[in-house]
C-alpha cells in the first residue's frame, strides 16, 4: 500500500473517531446549552406594559354558555365520528344560520370525509403512526362572511371542536381544549358580521383535530380550498386558563413581520402574550415546538401564513379534568379580546399591502 492511501485512511479514522465522539458528547451538551439559552429567553419575556382595562367588544357570558354546551356530559367528550360530534355539528350549523354566516363547505355548511383511525406502533429509531381503514364519518362546518372587499382572499380563522371522547368509562370533556376556542370563534363571527372586516373571513370548526389534524388535512383535498384564495390562518386552541395569565402566539418566527402587530395588540390586552415554540431544534434545542401541533400545522405546509394562539399545556390536558368550571372565565374573555384585536389590525395591514 503505497504511502499516501495509509494517510488517507489515517484521517478517516481521526474523522470517524471525532464524528463519533461528537454525536455522543458534543451533541447533547449542544442541545441542552440551546434548550437552557431558550427557556431563558421565554422566561425574560414580561410585556413592557398590560392594558389597564379590557375591551367590551365579546360576551363573555355568552361565549361560557357555548363552551359549557359543548363540554357537557352529553356531548361525551365529542370523538370525531362519534355521536356527541354529531350533535356538536348540528348545533354548530344552528349558530352560524343564527348568526347569519354564508354556507362556504360542499354540502351546505358542512365538509363531510371519512376520518382514518391512526395506529401507534414502535419503528426502528422512533414511533410511527400508521393510517388504517376508515372507520367513521367526520365533517368540517364551514361560514363566511363577505366583508367590505370581497375580491380579497380570506382571513380564514379556525378551531377544532372534536375531542377525545370516552376512554376506560371517563369522559373527556375536553372544554379548554377546545371548546375554549369554538366558543371564541363563534363569538367573533357575531361581532364580525355586526362590524365587517375589509377581508371576506372563513369561519371553520374543524373535526378530527385530535386523530392527526385530518380534518384540516381534509380541507386541501376534493378542490374544497387551495392555498391562493387564503390570506393569513389564525388558529385558536385552548384559549380558557393559565395560572401566569400567559398566551402563547405561535408563528412570530416564520413571519417576523408580525412582531409589531402583537406590539400593538399587547398594548390593548391585560394577558401576557408570549411569542414562543415557533423554534426549529437548531434554535431552540429541547423546547417544544409548537408548529405542527395543531391545525394551523396544515395551512402553513401548504404555504398560507398563520398566528396560532393558545395556553400552555396545564395538568387538566387531555384529561377528564379539563372541564368547563375549570375555565378562568376573566382570563377566556381577555384571551378572547386579545384575539379579536389581532385579526382587526392584521385586516388592516393586510389590506393596506393588497391596496
Ligand atoms: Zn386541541
């Protein structure tokens, strides 16, 4: 072997040695210093002033009320197909008749799919889910309303209203997750079509949310909706408690230039707004990264811009505990305005860009 291929081989072995040492020990020291670096960082936040009042502008009895409906015992626990899901989605199509929003699914207000039951199994490096047979009926509920410019493409908001349903004779209430959100969502529809954005706004209470996000998945498929005719996705999920009075809005580092919007609303709200969990593992090490765990997941792969708004996970968490007198009913209803002043300021820059 002549002398320069022993060489070569010799640097191999030092590069192999050194990838190897790497991965085990430089790794995870790097992961934890970016995962330390960014707990940190979100601890620091503390918002330069709260509001001093909240604004008057949503029912908060009237948003308990719905949210109280829908984590009733009745509902039991709405599973996606289910007949508390049923029940759900008539009553959701009495509302929006009620509160005068537009037919916008394929047979009505409604999308109808057939919802796939996911299996958990162990795969060679982590767990896998796999899709099987269809196994029950889902459906998404979809309204809109016009607004002053109708040619603008939607600002579509949206919040699933399944949840886990009866496990081992318990119910799953699931009223911060998310009848919280469907609550909020509903009650925006009312001040909205009393007061029009210049966007024509797509409201969509969305199922299957909590069988892999199917139901958004399903909005994309059949020709329903295409990318192109949506503007921006704000997604709410888990709106009604926190012990910090802490919101989270997730999205601020796919799209920097929200930053000062959520200045502007922060300054109108008496909630701690957050903007976290948007951070690639590059960025943030550990710390959870909330892009893809809940609906606003699915409108951002297909390119639309999105704000996901929700609380942290609390010890209640998909668990029969999360009920509705749980619900810290000041904070819901100052979430719920925070919310509010978001899409009234994203309306306007957006539609001053499109002007
Ligand atoms: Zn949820």
């Amino acid at each position: 072997m002549t002398q320069w291929i022993k060489r070569l081989l010799a640097i191999l072995l030092v590069f192999a040695v050194l990838g190897v040492l790497g991965y085990y020990a430089l790794y995870p020291a790097w992961q934890q210093w970016l995962t330390e670096r960014e707990a940190a960082r979100i601890e620091a936040i503390t918002p330069q002033q709260l509001a001093e009042t909240t604004p008057e502008r949503l029912n908060a009895e009237r948003m308990m009320r719905d949210l109280s409906w829908m984590a009733h015992p009745d509902r039991e626990g709405r599973e996606s197909g289910q007949p508390g899901a049923l029940a759900t989605r008539h009553w959701l199509i009495d509302h929006y008749q009620h509160i005068g929003l537009q037919p916008a699914g394929q047979q009505g207000y409604l999308q109808e799919y057939e919802v796939k039951e996911h299996i958990q199994f162990s795969g060679l490096f982590r767990q896998r889910q796999r899709q099987i047979e269809a196994i029950s009926n889902a459906a998404n509920v979809l309204g809109r309303l016009p607004g002053q410019q109708p040619d603008l493409p939607y600002i579509v908001i949206t919040a699933h209203y399944d949840h886990l349903g009866v496990r081992n004779g318990d119910i799953f209430h699931g009223a911060d997750d998310n009848a919280s959100g469907v609550a909020t969502m509903l009650e925006l529809a009312r001040y909205f079509q009393q007061n029009p954005t210049q966007h024509p706004l797509l409201f969509i209470a969305l199922d299957s949310e909590e069988k892999g996000l199917q139901g958004a998945v399903a909005l994309f498929q059949h020709q329903m909706l295409a990318a192109e005719q949506l503007a921006f996705n704000v997604n709410v999920d888990m709106l009604s408690r926190d012990t910090e009075r802490k919101l989270f809005a997730v999205g601020t580092y796919q799209h920097p230039w929200l930053h000062p919007l959520l200045d502007q609303v922060q300054a109108e709200s008496r909630v701690r707004l957050i903007r976290a969990h948007d951070r690639p593992w590059w960025r943030a090490g550990r710390t959870e990264n909330w892009t893809q765990s809940s609906d606003h997941g699915v409108f951002h792969r297909h390119g639309v811009p999105f704000l996901y708004f929700g609380v942290a996970d609390h010890p209640d968490y998909h668990s029969p505990r999360d009920t509705a007198e749980r619900v810290d009913v000041e904070f819901y209803h100052a979430v719920s305005e925070t919310v509010l002043s978001f899409i009234l300021l994203l309306d306007q820059q957006l539609a001053a860009d499109a002007g």
